[in-house]
C-alpha cells in the first residue's frame, strides 16, 4: 500500500483526532504519517470568527496541502468544515460521532442555573451565545478565542465564571472530569457536525475513498448531512446564529431539530424540527432543507 500522509492542525485535540485515524488506518495495514500545520482560523485569538472569515479559516491549509499533493487526507472537526467545499475537494466520510453536546465547565459552580446573576460565560459561538442568552438572559456573555488548552486556561486565570465547551472535545483529551453540567438537545441544541470528525480529500482520490469506506459510519453520515443542509440552506456561515442537530429515531427514521436566534436580540429564538424515513445522501439532504424552510417560514432571516 502506497504509504498516506494526514494533514492537520497542531492543536493537541487537532493531533488526537489526526492521530486517532492514523490508528485507524494503520489497523488496516496503511502506513500513515502526520503533517502539522498551523492555519489562519489558529492565529487570529483576538475577533470572532463570524468576524474574519468563518470556519473556512481552519481548513484552508490543509486543503492546499492536499492540492500540492504534500498530503493525501485531511481529519477535521466536522463542524468546523465549511458547508461547500472548493472544486476538487469531497468529504470522503464521517467516522463514528462521539457526544455532540455542549458542556458547561466551571471551576465553582455546578450548572448554568447555579450561576449568579450577571455572571460572565465564555463562549465566541453566535449559536452558544443566542441559546445561552434564551436560558439565562441576566448573565453577561463575553468571546472566547482559542484552542481548548487555551480557553481552560482563561477559564482557570478567573476570566469567566464559566465557559461553554463541546463535550467531545474534552472526552477525546481525557478531560471529562472538568464538565460541571452537559446540555441536553431539548435546552442548547448543537451545531451541525458537532462531536464528528470528516476526512476530507481530493475527488480524483478513488484509491482513498475505497481505503476510508471501511472507517465510514453510515448512520452518522446520514445525520451530519442532514444537519449540514440546514446550515447550508440558512446561508453555511458561522456568522449565523444556527443550530442543527439530528437523531434517528428508530433504524430507520430521522428526526432534525433546528434553531435560530438573532445575534442582537430583536428577535426571539426560533426552533422547528422535522422527520422523515432516510436512506440515501440526497433524502438526509432534504429533510435538512426541510427544516430550513420551516425556519425561514417562522421569521428566521437568511444573510444577503
């Protein structure tokens, strides 16, 4: 076997999750190496992403290195994956999802309800901030920049009271002990993507996306797809206050739920669901057009 090369942030949750597929592969007799880069989404700490070019940021790198043939595959946190990518780039697939909750992690206060009034909470998502702002509109949401080590970090300096995490991430580091709370779906909805991780490479790969089929969950794929046909519908931009997050209700059936909020508040937050019998890429891809247009139909503004 031709010997593969992973293209990958130098995070440590980056490098878990590139090192994570090298196990993967290397299970199946693939020789894998890793190729650290740091990208532009890694450099820029001090806006927002909504602000500098959104989730973008954090694979063009990769996608160069995948074009100028220095890599065969790139691992992503799926959600930081922009809705379409470039000609000549696909999502050969999603691995198995781990917890795709967000989790509130404090060092003195137990859940969101336990927070005093006024209370200042971490968080640059303009997804977290809107449904945090439904649940608890008194306390005071300020941004947050950084790979995880650095937002514990702030976390720990006595920046925030409390900061708002994916519990993926911190399960895959062994930090699961550091959630003070998890949010159910029903309370802070996901975003799409959320807990999976994409392997994207170039189309002309068939090789590869014969070697990456096996690692493939199907089920997962279905469901990020449909999640990401909301985002892709609402406008695919982290500047966008979205959340989409869907379950399969039985082997068969999918069900998605979507929110959306107003970023300033004039708003109130909106959320809608739908279900439907899935099989195939294009009937996930529907059902999360589905649920868009119930969004837009409810009052929920497209960007543009």
């Amino acid at each position: 076997m031709t010997p593969l090369v992973i293209a990958t942030r130098e995070s440590r949750l980056a490098l878990w999750q590139a090192r994570h597929v090298q196990g993967l592969l290397e299970a199946r007799g693939h020789t894998v190496s890793l190729l650290g880069m740091t990208t532009r989404g890694d450099q820029i700490l001090d806006r927002s992403l909504s602000k500098v070019g959104g989730k973008g940021l954090f694979v063009k790198e990769l996608e160069l290195a995948l074009e100028e043939r220095r890599a065969d595959l790139a691992v992503h946190s799926l959600k930081d994956v922009p809705m379409d990518l470039p000609e000549g780039f696909s999502l050969a697939c999603v691995l198995t999802r781990e917890d795709p909750r967000d989790a509130l992690v404090s060092p003195d206060f137990p859940s969101l309800q336990a927070l005093p009034k006024g209370a200042v909470v971490g968080t640059s998502s303009l997804r977290r901030m809107v449904l945090l702002r439904a649940l608890r509109p008194d306390l005071q949401i300020e941004p947050l920049r950084g790979n995880l080590d650095t937002r514990l970090r702030k976390l720990d300096e006595g920046q925030y009271a409390a900061i708002v995490l994916a519990a993926a991430g911190l399960k895959r580091l062994g930090l699961e002990e550091r959630i003070r709370a998890v949010f159910e779906p029903d309370e802070m909805l996901p975003a799409a993507g959320q807990g999976a991780l994409g392997i994207e490479v170039r189309t002309d790969r068939a090789d590869l996306l014969a070697a990456l089929a096996p690692l493939a969950s199907q089920a997962d794929f279905l469901a990020t797809a449909a999640e990401r046909a909301v985002s892709r519908a609402m406008g695919g931009s982290c500047s966008v206050p979205l959340a989409a997050h869907a379950r399969w209700q039985d082997s068969e059936n999918l069900r998605i739920d979507a929110a959306w909020g107003d970023a300033e508040g004039q708003a109130d937050l909106l959320r809608v669901h739908a279900s439907a019998a899935v099989s195939t890429m294009g009937e996930a891809q529907a059902l999360g057009q589905e649920a868009a247009r119930a969004l837009r139909e409810a009052g929920a503004r497209v960007p543009g």
